[in-house]
C-alpha cells in the first residue's frame, strides 16, 4: 500500500533539506535567537536586582535622612536651649550686677552724704566755736573790764579743772 | 480512461463552490443541479478519492474546470542504471501518454508511480522501477515550507540583532512564546540546564517544520493542501535524526542499561538475553513510534475531513435534495474539523518535541534517575 511505503526521492529530498534546514537555522537564526533571548534575560534579571538594591538603598537613605534630621532637631532643641539659658544667665547677671552697682553706688552715695554732713556738722561746729569765741572774747572783753570779775572766772575755771 | 485522480480533487473544490454558492444565491441552483447530476454518473468512488489526495503526486493539481485539468506540472527526475532523466511532468498528459520510455501508472500494483514502457507504449513488468527522485508535490511543498521557515526565522534573528535587549514585536511575539515554551518546557525539564543548549538547534527546527507543515496541510489549495508531515518518508527521516542524534549522544549508562539493565533478576539476562533483547527493541521502537505516531495523526485528520465532504457526494447520488442538505452538515464537521486540526498540529509538534527531547535527555543523563 502507497501510504506506509516510504518513497525514496521524498527521503532524499526530506533528509537534503531538513539537514539543510537544521544546519543553516542552528548557525544564523536560532544561535543568535537563543544568544539574544538568554543576553535580555539575564539584563532583565540585572535590572530586577538592580532595581530591588535601589529599593533597599532608597530604603536606607530614607532611613538615614530620618535619622539625621532628629539629630539636626534635637541638636536645635539643644542649641535653643542652651542659648536660652546662657540669656537667661546673662540677665540674671547683668541684674546681678546692675543691683550691685546700685547698691554700691547707693553706698557710696551714703557714705558721701554721710561725709558732707559730718563735714558740715565739723564745719558748723567750727564756726560755733568760732563764734563762741568771738563772743567769748567779746564777752570777755567786756568783763575783763572789771577786776573782780576777773578774779572770779579763774576761780571759776580753776575749780572745773580736775588736777588728779 | 480519464485521469480519475486530477478529477477527485476537483470535487473537492466543485464541492466547495457549490456550498458557497447555494447559500447566497438560489438562482444558480439549477446550473449547480446539472452539475451534480454530472457528478452521480461518473460514481464517486470516496475511499479512491480520499488516498489520492493523501498520497504524493507527480503534478499539483488547481482545478477542473468544464472537462479540462488545471495543475502546476512538475519536474521529473529519474535515475535508471547509471542514467538520468529529467523532464516536466505535462509530458505524461495526466497519465495518458508515454515519454522517453517511462509512463505514470494509474492503475494496479504500481498505481502513481512510473514505470517503464517498451517502444509500443506496453508496460515492461520485468524491469525494476527507475529510483525516482522527482520534485514532486510532497518535495515542492517541503521546498516551500523550508523557504518560508528561513525566511521567517532569518528574518526574526536580524530582528532580533537589531532590537537588542527590547521587548519582542511583531511575529517575533508570536514565535517567541513558542521558543521560550521550547527551551523552557520541552528541553530544560527533559535534558537538564546542562546539557540542553546542544539540542535546540534539532528541537527548534523540528518543531517549527512539523508545525509549519501541519498547517499548511491544512490549507486546501495551492501552497498548502500537501500531506507531507502525512507522509510516512517524511516522519521516517524525521525520526531517524531523533534516532542518530540519541545514538551519538547516549554515554555510558545509557549503553549500560541496554545491556545491563539495573533492577532486574539476573536470570532475565543469563542465559537468555531477555531484557537485552526489550531494550534493544526498545531503542528502535521509539523512533518508530515517532514516525508512525506523526504520520496516523496528521492522515486520519486529512482523511476525516475528506470523508465529510465525500459524504456529500454520496448522499447527492442518493438523491439531490439528499445532497444539499447533507452539505450544510458536512460543512459543520468539516470546520469543527478544520478547528481539531488546528490543535492536533500544535500537539503533534509539542509531542515530536517532547519525545526526542525525553529521548536525548534519556541518552545523555549523568545519573539515571528515570531507571526502576
């Protein structure tokens, strides 16, 4: 029967041209299909991981972009508060300082008053005696006229004088 | 006597025309009706018909068009005893005439094949059958099929050049799914990672060719409309590669298990080389099974859809009416058909494939897992 009777040119011919077909496909079509297809699947794979290592990195910086901006926060915090208490201070100084200038000047100014008058009084005493005299003198002078007058004071003087 | 051959294929095409035409148009059914009155006298042999289609041919037949045959002839090339002989086909006339001493037989032993003539045109029984090495429609389609794969697939490997590292287009995304399904599915699972890259040049071309040709087959005229992956020489030589390739590659435990077999009770190998003798059977059955498995596929496809419109005839030389209304059935099976083949030319391929994927990998496995 034709139809399980293998002809002899179709072998020939079969065999010719799929030897033809598998030599000349396997060297200029499925060699640099296969080199293209196994390059594109190995870029994809790079590309993934790449990307998962961008991803993991991103995930890093974010991270440590966090991180640094509690630093530089609490770094602020710390700086305010610092400034704030050397303000602090600084008035509290100056207050300090401004009262005790006060005071020291107060003082002083006491201290002068106390001076002047003392100078004053020392002054006033002074021309008191001066006056005193002057009027003693006068006094004197008027007294002395008179001799028993005169007697008397030195007794009088002579007796307050305390000869011990 | 009437070439018989080049008219049953016209049926085939008269058969078509005709279901075409009596759904549009009810005016032409009565040409169509002398037509087929025509057909009832010249008693439609299916069977006849069905193995002429399936079978080679020295001419590739068109059309039959009111008594005349229209067929593209083809080259005839003959080796007899040291001489060659190369001449067109049209010089036989269908098989009425001889040339050059040679005639195409039409009926008998050596139906559709040449043989040779004596002087006053009577067939020469003694002499041997010249070697025939003509292009005939099996070869022409084969030639067809080879250009159409180069061209694609050179085609596809510039394109591939060219758009380095991007994303397939065109064909490339429709073949390339079925290269990856190669490589991925058939040759890594059943080869190994290791090993599988010396088969893809056989396994790719083997596919792409069972494939391309499957379909083709299924094209009803010109280019297609051949049954090469049918034919049995063409699966013969397919599965002889699958067979010399798995012969120079099987190493050492391959060997090994055809002769000593592991696993099984030593009386089975001495005295009598029983198991030997399975393994060896078993190493030329798997070829064999390729070959026979491809060719009983893609004919019974070919058969079948043959037979539903040879049963239009059949019902029509019953009765016209008879006829006519079988045709809208036959169509029916005939396209459910056409759709079973087109699936049945994928799993042909995949099952080609597979198998001497499976074979290769068998032969050339470091440590036989499959063993047991």
């Amino acid at each position: 029967m034709e139809l399980v009777n293998p002809g002899i040119g179709l072998i020939f011919w079969m065999t010719l041209s799929f030897l033809f077909l598998v030599l000349i496909l396997g060297r200029y079509a499925w060699k640099p299909i296969m080199k293209m297809l196994h390059e594109r699947e190995s870029k994809i794979d790079e590309a993934l991981n790449q990307a998962e290592k961008a991803r993991e990195e991103m995930k890093h910086l974010k991270f440590s972009n966090e991180e640094l901006l509690k630093e530089a926060k609490e770094e602020r915090d710390a700086m305010l508060r610092d400034a704030r208490m050397v303000r602090e201070k600084l008035i509290e100084e100056a207050r300090l300082k401004a009262s005790e200038e006060a005071n020291r000047i107060v003082e002083s100014a006491k201290e002068s008053i106390h001076y002047e008058k003392m100078q004053a009084l020392t002054e006033l005493k002074n021309q008191i005696a001066v006056l005193s005299i002057e009027i003693a003198e006068k006094l004197i002078q008027e007294q002395l006229v008179k001799d028993d007058k005169q007697d008397q004071l030195i007794e009088k003087f002579l007796s307050n004088i305390n000869f011990n | 006597m009437k070439a018989s051959n080049t008219k049953s294929v016209s049926y085939f095409f008269i058969a078509l025309f005709f279901i075409f035409f009596s759904f549009i148009n009810n005016s032409f059914s009565e040409n169509s009706e002398a037509e087929s009155q025509q057909n009832k006298k010249e008693e439609f042999n299916a069977g006849k018909m069905i193995i002429e289609h399936i079978v080679d041919n020295h001419e590739w037949h068109i059309a039959e068009y009111d008594g005349k045959t229209y067929s593209i002839p083809l080259p005839i090339i003959l080796y007899d005893k040291g001489e060659i002989s190369c001449f067109m086909s049209s010089q036989f006339h269908h098989g009425e005439k001889a040339y050059n001493g040679y005639k195409l037989e039409m009926e008998g032993k050596h139906k559709g094949k040449i043989v040779k003539v004596d002087a006053n045109g009577v067939v020469d029984e003694a002499a041997d059958l010249p070697l025939d090495f003509s292009i005939t429609k099996n070869v022409l389609s084969l030639f067809i099929s080879v250009f159409l794969l180069c061209w694609i697939f050179l085609s596809m490997a510039r394109r591939y050049k060219k758009r380095e590292n991007m994303a397939p287009k065109g064909l490339q995304s429709m073949v390339e799914p079925l290269i990856l399904f190669i490589r991925d599915d058939i040759a890594k699972s059943s080869i190994g990672e290791k090993r599988y890259a010396r088969y893809m040049p056989f396994l790719l071309t083997v596919f792409f060719f069972i494939f391309l040709n499957n379909l083709m087959g299924l094209i009803p005229f010109f280019p297609g409309g051949a049954n090469l992956t049918g034919n049995i020489a063409v699966t013969m030589v397919m599965a002889l590669f699958t067979f010399v390739i798995t012969t120079f590659s099987g190493n050492k435990h391959y060997w090994k298990e055809i002769y000593n077999a592991p696993g099984v009770p030593w009386w089975l190998k001495i005295p009598i080389p029983l198991m030997p003798l399975v393994e060896v059977i078993g190493v030329i059955t798997k070829p064999f099974v390729l070959m026979v498995r491809l060719f009983a596929n893609i004919t019974a496809g070919h058969i079948i859809a043959l037979g539903f419109i040879s049963l239009i005839f059949i019902f029509g030389a019953i009765s016209t009416g008879a006829g006519y209304g079988f045709s809208i059935v036959s169509v029916f099976f005939y396209i459910f058909m056409g759709l079973l083949e087109l699936l049945v030319a994928f799993i042909q391929a995949y099952v080609f494939t597979l198998l001497s994927a499976l074979y290769f990998g068998m032969a050339s496995a470091e440590h036989h897992e499959t063993a047991h």
